[in-house]
C-alpha cells in the first residue's frame, strides 16, 4: 500500500515481509529491469533452479509426466525475504517504509477523488472504549494512491466496487485458490538446491482444481505447499487436512523423514487471469499487483507481473506529478507490456479445467502445444467461488487421519510456526454482516464450512446451553489468507485489517 505525492510510503506487518507467503520460483525479468546489477548486490535471490519434474500422483504412486514449466533462469526463493531486502533497498533511497501499519479506510474529497488512506485507531478495547495504549489513525494524503495490498486487498475490492472497475475491465469475476505452505529443514542427503517439483492429482479428487509445489532452497530448506482452487464443490473439503493428507505420500514423506517444520502459513492466490483484470486506474490513483490480479495461472507466478505492474503505475505517476498526466497512461502502457502479452497467451488454462481433470490437462496440452497461446477462443470462468459450494446433503463427510506429529500435525501446532500474533482486545476484524447467516443458512445448508475451509480453524462451532451449535470466531488466530472473505457462501464474512501489524510473523516465506 502507498501514498504517493512525490515519495512512496509502504506498510506491511511488524516488519517488512512480515505478512508475506509465497512458492516461490522467482522469474527475474522485472527486477533485471528495475535492478540491473542486482546480481552483484548481497540479495537473498542465491539459488537457481536446477531442475524442473512435474509428476502426476496416484495414492502411492508418483509418475512422472513432460514438464509444462520452464524455470531456466528462474531461482528459487523466500519472497518474504526479497521483500524485506527491497524495503531496505527502498529506504537507502529516501522512501518512507511504515510496517505495522495498515490502512484502513479511503479517503475522498467532496469530488469523490481519492486522496490517500487512514490508517486504523490503535489501543481500542472490545467494547469500543479506549485503551491505556489509545493512539488515534493517521491520515496519510497524497495526489496520488497506489493500492497494492495483494490478493483480495481490502480496500482495493471496496475502490473496485465502488467505481465499477470489473465492469469497465475484462469483464469477469475473480477466481482464486488456497495456498498452505510449510518450510522445513531437510536431512542433507536428500537437499537439491534449486530442484523445482510441481505435483497434479492426489489427494485433490478430479473435480478439484489444484497441486503441490516441493522448491528446494539452500540451507536444507525445502518450500513445500498445496494449492486447492476454492471453487471446490464438497463442503465436507478441508484444504489444510488435505495438505496434512499431500505430506503422507510415499514420494513426499520419504523427503520429509529426519527433518523438522520451522514455519507454517497460508495465504490465497488470483486465479482469473486475463478475463478477470479489472480497470485498474480510478479518480486519484491505482490498483497494482495481485489487488489487479495479474497472476499468471499455468506458470504459477505473479511477483515478476505486481513488479512490473507497480514499475508501470510508478511510471504514470511520476508523470502525473511533474507533467500533470493522466494516470490512464498506467492502463495504456500495461496493455503494451509483456504482463499484457503473458496473461492473454495463458488465459485459457485455468478454465479449461471447468470440464474436470482430464479435459483440463487435454486441452492445456493443446494451448501449450499447438495453439501456443494463440487459440481463436477464449474460455469463461464457471460459477465465483462462494457460488460453487454444493449444499452438504449431496456430499458425505470425509474423515481425515489423524496427525501423527512428525510429518503432520494439528492446526494449534501449525499456528504457532506461523508467529501469528494479534493484540487480544480489540475491535474483531472478521465481521459478520448478518450475525445469524451462520447457525441459519451455514450450519443446515453446507454443514459449517468456514470451520474446515479456514485453514487458522478461526471460525469453530460450540454448543450453546441448549446444545445448538453457535459459531465462535477466535480472530486473533487469523493468518490474513482471505478465504473466508472469498469462499463463505453467502459472502457474509467481511475481512477487515486488524489493529496495527497484527498477523502472522513469517520470516522465510
Ligand atoms: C502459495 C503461493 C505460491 C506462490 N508461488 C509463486 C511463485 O512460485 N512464483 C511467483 O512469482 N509467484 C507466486 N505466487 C504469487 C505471488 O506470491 C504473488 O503474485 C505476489 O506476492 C503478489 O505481490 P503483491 O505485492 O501484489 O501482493 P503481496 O505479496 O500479497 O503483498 C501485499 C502486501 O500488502 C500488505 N497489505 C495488505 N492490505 C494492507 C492494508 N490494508 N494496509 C497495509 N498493508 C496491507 C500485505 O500484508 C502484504 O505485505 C504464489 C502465491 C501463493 C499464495
Ligand atoms: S479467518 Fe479468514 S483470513 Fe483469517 S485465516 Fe481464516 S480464512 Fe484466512
């Protein structure tokens, strides 16, 4: 998030990074071009990639299939990391960087132009009364306003509603996916540096759109995550026990063995693509990065386009302020770039598997194979993810092992590698808009999924003294993922930021 006059101001949490979750194979051509020499700078960009497998997994089995990706001269990396270095890099050049500071609120003048951001009041109670701590919000103004709060950013949906931008953009909703992520040490013998392996099929059943990525860093670390595309269908799915379910695999487990989990997170991730980029310019300023959803899907990366995105908006604002420009010059030149040409040769993949499992990858062969991006068609997105989630009576309940503490383990456990912390007395940052949708529409219809989708098991049903169950939202496990935002049925939960840097802590992310 920045405000911009004639510097950029940026908040994340208590430090740089701190809220950020990643793969990630990094892909450096924004940064090549933002940074030429940064190769010969002490970045933590170390590990190159040296192999790439793709493997389609059966319940034991791991076969190997012709790789649809191409990391040559990609690296493996931490992004919370590289984000911490550029904060740094950022400073050294006069930018003011305010991490434990969220922005809360738009602010307007009587034009309806925006003018820059609030930041939340610190040190309220619960019951709304101040505390000991009480320090008011800060109004950050500027004549411009870049928003780059990342996927699902909260203030970015409310400037992307309020000024129409889907409509005046590519047109279609948004589709997203899940991310759980652990980071562990792994025995010495069986560290890669650099081995990239991306995993379709099992645990994930052909309806569900999704896979696994296991990167090998330096230092015995290995990146390993499961993503669930959260237009899943059976309410009964919970992303987290399937994660747990993923580690379980003969060909995982085998390189799990011996080591140890040091971090655990989660976070969602843009699935639109091309047919989902809103307009991202509005009177006063932009949306940059993942808020404009400029993910590219089959390549499983986006910190090169919200790079390269923030590079073009910077651009048009510096033009804004010393020429008087207009910010659409950002939209123009985004069309003109390689984000643009990226996204339009990759926007049939993701909804090429609305037709399942099978069709999807046929017709991704095609696209990657024959088409080459330049097919005569393009595909729409199915139904928005909160849509999709058939009602319980259809599905069966499905019973996941229990952890057994050394390869998998329970949501308390995996919380407390995440360092998440919030103050405990303050105002809840997960708002309800209607109290009774959960124990009246969420309970009967969909048997509670935002007890099994969260994947910080923040929203749990209790029973009240008559033995009903009643929803009780421990907000301060929150890992700011934004699935509930996204996924609740009746779009009935609004993530709000909470006080301060409250969030996770993560720290090789
Ligand atoms: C599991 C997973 C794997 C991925 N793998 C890869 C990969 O291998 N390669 C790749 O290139 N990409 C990958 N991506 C995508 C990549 O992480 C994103 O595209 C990229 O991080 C987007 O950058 P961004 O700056 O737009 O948003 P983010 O990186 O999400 O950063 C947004 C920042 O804004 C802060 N923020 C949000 N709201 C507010 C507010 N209101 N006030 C103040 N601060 C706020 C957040 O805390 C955060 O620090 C992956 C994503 C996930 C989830
Ligand atoms: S409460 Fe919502 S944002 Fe927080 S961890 Fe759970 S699903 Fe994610």
């Amino acid at each position: 998030m920045c405000s911009a006059s004639s510097d950029f101001g940026q908040f994340s949490g208590c430090a740089a990074g701190a809220h950020v979750l990643s793969g990630n194979v990094f892909e450096p051509r924004a940064l090549d071009e933002l940074i030429p020499n940064w190769r010969q700078e002490d970045s933590p960009i170390r590990v190159p990639v040296s192999s790439d497998k793709f493997w389609l997994l059966t319940k034991n089995q791991a076969w190997t299939l012709p790789s649809p990706f191409d990391n040559k001269g990609n690296y493996v990396i931490s992004l919370s990391q590289l984000v911490r270095w550029m904060g740094t890099k950022a400073e050294e050049l006069g930018v003011e960087v305010y991490p434990g500071f969220a922005a809360s609120e738009i602010l307007y003048d009587e034009n309806q132009i925006v003018t820059g951001v609030a930041t939340n009041d610190v040190g309220i109670a619960k019951d709304g009364t101040k505390r000991e701590t009480f320090q008011p919000g800060v109004e950050l103004r500027g004549r411009i306003t870049l928003f780059a709060e990342g996927c699902r950013g909260s203030l970015s949906e409310k400037i992307i509603r309020n000024h129409k931008l889907r409509e005046r953009g590519q047109g279609q909703h948004q589709t997203y996916a899940l991310g759980i992520k652990e980071v562990w040490e792994i025995e010495e013998g069986k560290h890669k540096p650099g081995s990239v392996i991306h995993t379709v099929g099992w645990p994930l059943d052909t309806k569900t759109y999704g896979g696994s990525f296991l990167y090998h860093l330096d230092d015995r670390q290995l990146a390993i995550g499961l993503v669930v595309a959260l237009n899943y269908r059976n309410p009964f799915l919970s992303p987290y026990d399937e994660f747990q379910k993923f580690k379980q695999h003969p060909a995982v487990r085998e390189l799990l063995e011996g080591g140890t989990a040091i971090q655990y997170g989660a976070r969602t991730l843009n699935e639109g693509g091309f047919q989902s980029i809103p307009y991202p310019v509005f009177p006063g300023g932009a949306i940059i990065g993942c808020s404009a959803g400029f993910l590219n899907v089959p390549k499983i990366k986006g910190t090169h386009t919200a790079m390269k995105s923030g590079m073009l908006a910077a651009e048009a604002t510096f033009k804004s302020l010393v020429e008087g420009s207009s910010m659409e010059l950002y939209w123009e030149n985004l069309k003109k770039s390689w984000i643009w040409e990226e996204l339009h040769k990759a926007r049939n993949y993701r909804p090429a598997f609305e037709y399942g499992f099978i069709p999807g990858m046929a017709l991704s062969a095609l696209e990657r194979y024959i088409f080459k991006g330049k097919s005569p068609y393009t595909l729409k997105h199915g139904r928005p993810d909160h849509e999709a989630t058939d009602t319980a009576n259809l599905h069966v309940p499905i019973q996941y092992p229990k952890p057994d503490g050394q390869i998998t383990f329970d949501v308390p456990t995996s919380l407390y590698r995440s360092n998440t912390n919030h103050e405990h007395d303050q105002p809840p940052h997960l708002r309800l808009r209607d109290p009774t949708i959960p124990e009246q529409v969420n309970v009967p219809l969909y048997a509670g999924p935002e007890s099994r989708y969260c994947p910080a098991r923040v929203y749990e049903y209790v029973s009240d003294e008559k033995g009903d169950p009643k929803l009780q939202i421990n907000a301060q496990n929150c890992l700011h993922c934004k699935a509930c935002d996204i996924k609740d049925p009746k779009q009935n939960i609004e993530w709000t930021v909470p006080e301060g840097g409250g969030g996770p802590g993560y720290t090789v992310m």
